[in-house]
C-alpha cells in the first residue's frame, strides 16, 4: 500500500536554503572559544572503512555515536549537505516517530552554544540550537563537533524513513552560510575531524550495501576532476555520446557554458533538463527496433523519446542492444552501462509516482496493467542551472554503482571528484573495493529494483528563495 504521505514527501521540491547555520568565526561555547579547526596542512586521514546500509535503493546511511557515554545514531551519508543534522529530545514529532533522541543532558562532554538554526526546505523546515558534542564515526572522533539538533520539523513523512539524522559529507566549506552572505567556516565533521578524502561506491543487484572509506590511498588509479563553483562536488559536463561513438547527442550541453553536474551520494536517479532526457531517449529508440518500428527513423525527438519510454515499459528482451552512455568530463570520461542506467519498479507504485513525467509528451500506462514490473530509466527530469556553467546535472546514485568516486578535500588548492570503475564494492573486511580499469570484466546483472514512493532528490543551495539558479 503506498503511503501517500511519504509519496508527497518524495516528488515534492527538496531544494533549500538555511538561516544563520554556523557562519560565524568566532563562535563562543557558553562562554569559552570553542575548539578550533584542524588546518588542512596539518591533516592526515586515516584509513577507516565502515558499511552503508541500503534502504529501499533510495537511501545509504552509517552508524555514528554521540557523547559521552556515547549514544548510537543512524545518519543519511550525504555529499549534498556539509551539516550534522540530528533529533533532539524537545522534539516531539521526532519522538512520536521513534527516532533516536540527542539530550545534552546526559552527556559529559555536550557544550551549548548561543545559536540557534533552522533549514528551510521545500517540503518544509527543521530548526533548533547549534551543540558541540563528541561525535565518532567511521572509526573517527570529533572531540567538539558543532550539530544542529532537531527540536522542531514539519518535513513530510521524515517519520516514515528509517535514519534519525543527516551528515553532510559537502565541500570543504561551510555550505550552509546564510543567503545573503558568503559561507563562513567550515564546521563540518570531516573538517573537525581533519579528514580530506573519503570514497563511496554503491553494490549492483536488487538491494546491496555500499562502502565508505576514509582515506586516499587505495589500489589503482583515479581520475580526477577538478571542482567548479564553491558550495556542492561539481564538475564541468561537456556532453554525452552513445558507446564510442565520437560524436555528442545532439541538443545536450550544447553552446559555450555547456553543462555542470553534480556528483550527490543522496540523490537516488540522475537529474537532468528534461529537454536533454528527451535528446537522450530519442538516441536510445533507435537501438530498440519496435521503437524504431513505432516511432520512425525521421520523427520529432519528443515523439521518440515518448516511443521509448513506452517501448521500455515490458521489459523486452531487445534492451540487450542498449549501448553503454559516456559522459565527457572536463579532462576525463565516465560511462554507465544498461544494466545500471535501467532499473526496474512495481507497477502499482510507478503510476502513482511518475517521476518521468516533466517530458514533452505523456508516457502510455496502457499496457502496466498487464505487467507487475516495468522497466524505466534511471532518469529524472529537473529544471536548475547555473549562471556561469549552464544547465546543471546530478550524478546520484547510479553512477556509484560504476565507480567508486573519490571526494578530495584537498587536492592540491583545489578539491577534486576522482573516479575509478568497480568491479565489485566489497564489505570492508572483503580485500579492494575496486580493481584497476585493465581488470574490468564486462557482466550482466539484474536491473536494480527501485521503489519511486522513495526517490530522493538533491540538496540544492540556491541563489535566492523559489530560484531556479543554484549557487554552484
């Protein structure tokens, strides 16, 4: 039975902005300075691994403990956000909804500070003070980490997700400054915990855990992209071609800005301008040939596109001939093969929740009756750009499931995105989580099912409330 609650929750808007969140120097805890940060020269990350436990497909989260004596939290890993966010025990609906509750109270080593917090986000907003506590995760202590703790929330259907709290896992700088200022210190955990690089990658399959290391040293080779803008993991995205083949899809980062994408361990499809979906889709309907048949060679690419989602709906035995997708990178390509960019959703939940919907034509349900499961891209239609990069991307889960993805806090003076292809993301004690690309075996999986009551849409820093420009 879907909970359409959390169905409202999951299409609504996700995209926010926050008010006086920690962008403040010089912040006093009850009187005395608080811990200052580790500088980045004197940072060395260690290696530690821990595992990210899959819920739904949509969601990756990691045990933390909070004070002294320590109490265990489960938190969202999420490379969208650069803020500790947890439950609090003045926060009735959070209690209501049993999630695990922070009381600073019972803990030797919480220090209040004079700051209070809230978040806005489109489905609604979370607000209480900031505290410094000590924190511990994966397998690392922050002995004065800053949180925010939940004493207020009327997000939509929060109650019904399995995680008490988020942690941000951003860039090294404080994203959550106000809007009308620039971000201020970055009081993230890695930050206080003087890590600078950590890598995810996603197990293929039905409902697989991930990884999340800390560290930079690992067993082969990564490439590396060096970050645009200031606030999220972006890159510059120059196009994207079918296979090998050298020319780009036409209408897809097209013209001088060309396109940004960001990469977002919280986001459960790839968001793309839905004008570049439909390119996109009208290039695949030429490797199906009842698409082909349908829709003909010289139709408009919007009746194409239409032709293909339909087409794919069954599941037929012809997605066999689907090509691998490249994505060119500033310096670098990464591809997707067709068994992670199509997956695989019930029926009854994909015509309550069509997250394909925002194309140019409607997509024929017809046939759904017949089916219990349908075969969709991993795809989702989203309007943002960038005024100085252009059109905006979001490499979220899939893309993780191909690569393990280095997030470098510090490559050189500059952060950097690194990907290297997985051959298999292993539990921590299982030897590498990734083999060098020569290793690459090319294999068949099923498609990963995906629940779409569950979809998760990025975290997006904007330029001002209802933009449809994001702060890059």
């Amino acid at each position: 039975k879907i909970n359409m609650a959390v169905w409202a929750w999951a299409v609504g808007a996700f995209c926010f902005l926050a008010s006086g969140l920690s962008n403040i120097p010089n912040e006093k805890c009850l009187g005395q300075e608080c811990t200052p940060i580790i500088a980045a020269e004197d940072r060395i990350t260690p290696e530690r691994c821990t595992v990210l436990e899959n819920t739904q497909n949509a969601v990756y989260s990691i045990k933390i403990k909070i004070g002294t004596p320590k109490k265990e939290f489960r938190v969202v890993a999420d490379t969208g956000s650069n803020v500790l966010v947890v439950p609090g025990i003045s926060c009735a609906a959070c209690k209501r909804a049993g999630k695990e509750l922070y009381n600073y109270r019972n803990s030797k080593t919480a220090m209040l500070t004079r700051h209070a917090s809230k978040i806005t986000y489109g489905s609604g907003t979370v607000q209480g003070p900031l505290i410094h506590d000590t924190v511990t995760a994966i397998g690392v202590e922050s002995s004065n980490q800053s949180m925010l703790i939940m004493e207020q929330e009327n997000i939509q259907s929060y109650s019904s997700f399995s995680f008490d709290g988020i942690m941000g896992m951003g860039m090294p700088v404080n994203a959550m400054g106000t809007k009308n200022s620039a971000p201020g210190e970055d009081r993230s955990f890695f930050a206080q915990a003087g890590v600078d690089a950590f890598t995810m990658c996603f197990g293929k399959g039905p409902r697989p855990n991930g990884v999340l290391k800390l560290g930079s040293k690992r067993n082969t080779t990564f490439m590396f992209e060096k970050v645009i803008g200031e606030v999220h993991w972006g890159v510059k995205l120059d196009g994207v071609h079918i296979d090998d083949d050298k020319d780009k899809i036409d209408g897809i980062c097209q013209g001088q800005k060309g396109c940004a994408v960001i990469v977002d361990s919280g986001t459960t499809l790839i968001m793309a301008p839905s004008r570049h979906l439909v390119h996109l889709y009208s290039s695949l309907c030429s490797f199906l040939p009842s698409c082909e048949s349908l829709a003909g060679k010289n139709a408009e690419p919007s009746l194409r596109s239409d032709m293909f989602l339909t087409t794919l709906l069954s599941c037929p035995d012809e997605m066999d001939n689907l090509p691998d997708l490249k994505f060119s990178l500033s310096e670098h390509k990464v591809s997707l093969t067709k068994e992670t960019y199509i997956m695989k959703a019930h029926t009854k939940e994909l015509a309550m929740n069509n997250f394909m919907s925002g194309l140019n034509h409607s997509i024929n349900f017809a046939q759904m009756d017949q089916l219990e499961e349908a075969c969709v891209p991993a795809f989702m239609p989203m309007r943002m750009r960038s005024r100085k990069f252009g059109p905006i991307w979001i490499f979220g889960m899939p893309l993780m499931r191909e690569y393990t993805v280095m997030f470098n806090r510090n490559q050189g003076s500059v952060p950097a995105v690194g990907f290297s292809k997985t051959s298999k993301c292993t539990g921590c004690n299982e030897g590498a989580m990734v083999s060098a690309a020569g290793l690459i075996t090319k294999y068949r999986e099923e498609p990963t099912h995906l629940s779409p009551t569950y979809i998760r849409k990025p975290n997006l820093i904007l330029e001002a409330e209802k933009s449809e420009y994001v702060r890059l």
